[in-house]
C-alpha cells in the first residue's frame, strides 16, 4: 500500500476511536451500570441494532471465507445471506417478542427460566467454548490473513494489533460497539461496491459493471449455480435442496434467534424498535453477497484467465501449486486504486475488530451474569460486575490469540475454507440448542431433563454422525443425496444434512421425556405467552414481503 492509503487508514481509526471515546464519556453511567455495560440499556436506535448486527456478522468469516467460498464454489453460498434475510424476520416476529415479554437479556437466562439451573450453567460452558474456540479463532485467524495479504506485515503482528484495537472497543461496553459498528457498516458497504464495480470493470475490460456481468456470468456459469445436485464436487458443503428446506434453517435460526452474540443487540430494546432494527439487518443482508461472493467469483475469473498476479492466490501443498481460496479477498483488495485501497482496508479492517470486539463482549456478557453472579458471587455490586467483565474480555482475548496462533493454520489454512470451517463446527452443537429453544418457546410440556438430552445428546449424536463413516459403509445413502463419496471415495454425510438429523432426534427425544416425565407428574417451568405479541406492523409486513419478493426472485433467476 502507498503512503496515502496509509494516511486514510490512520485517519479513520482515530475519528472511530474518537467518536467511540465521545459515547463512552457521554454515557458514563455505563461504568456503574452492569445492565448499561452490557446491554446498552435499551438506547441504541433501530439502525444501530441494525448496523451493528451486520457489523458482528459480517467479519472475517464473511469478507475472507465468503468470498473464498464464491471463487471456489460460487454463488451457491450466498444462500446463508439471502435465507439469513427471511431467517431475520422470523426472529422478529416469533423469538423476539419472547425474550423481550420475559425480559430475558442472556440465553443462559432464558434456559435457567425456563428450564433450570443445571441446563443454564452447561449451555453457558458450551457457548463460551464455542465462541472462544470457533469463532474468536476464525475471525482472528482469517483477519490477520486478509490484512497480512494486503499490507504485507507479519501474519502473527496482525493478529495482536486486531485484538488490541478489539479490546478497546468492547472496554467501551455495548453502548461503543453499537454506535461505532454503524460506521463500520457504512463504509463496509460502500467499499465493497467499489471493489465490485473494479472487479467487474476489468472482466469488461473497461466497459463497465453490466458488460463485465454478462461477460461473468457466460464464461464462469458453473458458478451461478444455486442449487447443486449430488454430482457437484461441492454437494457435501451444500446438499441440494437442504439448503432451502433443511439443515441451513438449523443453522440460520440458531445463529440469528438462540446466539448471544447477535440477539445481545436488540435485547436491551423496546418491541418495535427492535423489530425495526431486525429488518434493517435483513435488508442489508440481501445485499452482502454483492458485495462479497460475486467479487470472490469475479476473482476466480480473473484467476483463471491469468489477469491478475496469481501468486497472490497459490500456495505449495505437498509439492503441488493450489489455489488458496482464503487468498481471493486480500487479491481483489491488490487492484483498488490509491486512496480507494485506504478506505477499504480501514472498512475491512474496522468490520473484524467491531466483530471480535461484539463477540468478546458477548463472552463476557455470559461468563460474567451467567457463571460467575450465579456460582461463585451472588451478591456482587455493580461496579464488580463490570470489572469481572472487563477482565473476563481480557482473558477470553487472548486465549483467542494463542488458539489462533497454534491452531489456525492447521484448521483453516492449507487452501479449506474457512466460512465453512465456522459452520461445520458450529453445527456439533446447534441443532440440540435449536430443538431446546424452540420447545421452550412453543411447547409448555417440555422438562429440564429433556433440555439436558438435547444439550449434550445433540452434541454426541453429532460427533457419531460425523466419524460414522470410518465405521460403516454408508453408500446406500447415496440415492437419496444423504451421502456423497468424498475424495477417498468414503461416503459422507454432508454437515448441513447431519444438522437435520440430529435435530430430529433431539426434538424426538425431548418429546419422549417429556411425555414420561409430565405423566409421572413434573411441571415444567413455563414462560408468559400471548398471541397478541405475535402481530407487526404495517411497516413491517410490507418490508418482509418485499424481502421475501427478492428471494423468489433471485432463487428463480440462478436454480
């Protein structure tokens, strides 16, 4: 990068770091308040909720796993994006008014009130390990790939200045990361449709965005493929039609509706603003794979045809030049023009730490009103209750460091993608979360040991589904596409699909115990639900039937 990029990205973390600054002394409060620290005591706006959900969501995972994920696969992986829209939606309509009517500000809160105690403390464990482990490690380690690829500084020196930065944000409490992802989103936006009208302009050799499209779209068809069929190479990561009817709502209401990390942002708000907030996220992400996956496709192009300096993309494996897919964001960012270069540096840049800093945040927010108030200090102030979780941010920081440093290459490096390293390892765990909320939410029957079963069942039943394959042949599988031989020929469950069934046998498991259990005469502890809460307004009808207009749309356009 030349001096002047240098110049606008320093220039735009100390206006961010300032503008942070000027929230954190304006509410002050924050540094008595555990409920202000944590939640933002209900004042950020819709289109902070909003923004910074995108601003949480969209980070390394997304920028350098997505866009590796649509040069080596193509459009296909969008559908995270796009089912995420609808996904968003029902979150609104059907889990947010829960939470908000039973005044649930943390999911192990939730658990502990619906169910007890036992089943809160070991979901607050899981989750914790699940953020540390999965995804502290990806954001970091994808993070530092990008900005290492870029600026050409030492991977390791990135990954300290990304969690330093990150530290200091999350210190400002949710208040901070709220307003100061907003901006983020911003720029984030504007960036990536810069960097597609560049990516696109040089397919069109200078005729534009439409014209270098087309050319796109004609000459790299098998990447505009939505749905694959079980021949595809990339079956096993997008299994047909599961994606629309399968394990993928798994994953999507899981993230976006039981995920302390994302529903931390509109818990401290009223109903309506919300759901606003919620649909703004929607909006935004029906346009993230437009900015993320057709760039990365665009680059495969660009690859392929010898138009860019392809060692920014190869690697050496066993002796052999591979195409490392992590590579094709850090390459686009190569051809930005000085200045522009800059800007989407510091937006890229800005997006990870707002991510690492919301996702620290939300560890902290649960080791300290989950673990540490319930088991060891019951009675501990307020100003305590903010130190332990600005310790706890600290910690959890840099165990992410030294995971990343250890295992990020051995996990995500060598030419995998990454955004599916994040979903696969995710998937170990959510379809038994998933199964436990939603008959906590809708079904009063439901007992605390049918929530322990699918708590640490649906974790065994995962880990079974995913070794069974070096156990037994599972070709048989293979006609009704819920099998696919990998490389070696062994027969696979694609993860998504796993998803799905474990997600059956736990729902079929918590049935069963709690029918048991309701005859020998247990009373589940139940939540307060009314109908009424259900309806929206006008405003928001029309916003998700124009979301769910585009998404007929686009599926019709690229089957």
């Amino acid at each position: 990068m030349l001096q002047f990029d240098w110049i606008i990205v320093l220039l735009y973390f100390v206006l961010v770091s300032l503008y942070g600054y000027w929230i954190y002394k304006r509410k002050k409060k924050a540094e008595t308040s555990s409920a202000d620290f944590f939640l933002a005591e209900g004042s950020l706006t819709w289109w902070a909720i909003g923004a910074s959900l995108i601003a949480s969501n969209i980070s390394a995972e997304q920028m350098t796993g997505m866009s590796g994920s649509g040069f080596q696969l193509g459009l296909a992986i969008s559908s995270y994006e796009w089912m995420a829209a609808l996904t968003l939606i029902i979150v609104a309509v059907f889990f947010m008014p829960v939470y908000l009517k039973n005044k649930i500000f943390t999911m192990p809160q939730f658990l502990n009130q619906r169910y007890n105690g036992k089943v809160a403390i070991i979901m607050a464990v899981f989750w914790l390990l699940l953020y540390i482990v999965v995804n502290l490690l990806s954001i970091l380690y994808l993070g530092a790939v990008a900005i290492s690829g870029i600026t050409g500084w030492d991977f390791t020196l990135c990954v300290f200045l990304l969690a330093i930065f990150s530290v200091f944000i999350a210190l400002g409490g949710m208040k901070v990361v709220g307003y100061t992802s907003a901006i983020q989103v911003f720029f984030l936006v504007v960036s990536g449709f810069i960097a597609l009208y560049i990516s696109l302009n040089m397919i069109g050799s200078g005729g534009g965005m439409v014209k270098g499209f087309t050319i796109l779209h004609a000459e790299a068809k098998d990447h505009f493929q939505m749905i694959f069929d079980k021949k595809s190479p990339f079956y096993s990561d997008l299994p047909g039609i599961s994606v629309l009817i399968g394990g993928m709502w798994i994953a999507n209401l899981n993230y976006w509706g039981c995920n302390q990390y994302i529903t931390q942002r509109a818990l401290g708000a009223s109903l309506p603003v919300a759901r606003r907030g919620l649909l703004f996220a929607a909006f935004l992400k029906m346009l993230m794979p437009v900015i993320i996956v057709v760039p990365g496709i665009a680059i495969y192009y660009l690859y392929q045809h010898n138009m860019i300096d392809n060692s920014l993309i190869n690697i050496t494996k066993n002796g052999q030049v591979i195409a490392d897919s992590n590579k094709a964001y850090p390459a686009l960012l190569k051809l930005l023009p000085e200045g522009v270069k800059g800007v989407t540096v510091a937006a890229f840049a800005a997006t990870v730490i707002a991510s690492l800093a919301a996702k620290v945040n939300s560890i902290s927010t649960i080791f300290t009103l989950d673990i540490y108030k319930k088991v060891y200090n019951a009675e501990a102030s307020e100003q305590k209750l903010v130190f332990i979780g600005k310790a706890a941010i600290i910690v959890s920081t840099i165990i992410g460091i030294l995971l990343t440093l250890e295992l990020g290459d051995a996990l995500m490096g060598e030419g995998k993608q990454g955004f599916q390293y994040i979903q696969e390892y995710t998937g170990f765990v959510s379809p038994g979360i998933f199964a436990m909320f939603l008959l906590g939410f809708f079904w009063k029957k439901s007992t605390s040991n049918a929530a322990l079963f699918a708590t640490i069942g649906g974790f065994i039943f995962s880990v079974i589904l995913k070794f069974l394959p070096g156990l037994v042949n599972l070709e048989a599988l293979y006609a009704i596409g819920f099998a696919v031989p990998d490389a070696q020929g062994v027969y696979q469950i694609p993860f998504l699909d796993r998803m799905a069934i474990v997600f059956v046998l736990c729902v079929i498991g918590m049935f069963i115990i709690s029918i048991i259990e309701n005859r020998k005469g247990v009373q589940p502890n139940g939540l307060v639900i009314d109908t009424k809460m259900f309806r929206t307004s006008t405003g928001f009808a029309v916003g998700s039937l124009i979301i769910i207009g585009l998404l007929v749309a686009l599926y019709m356009a690229f089957w």
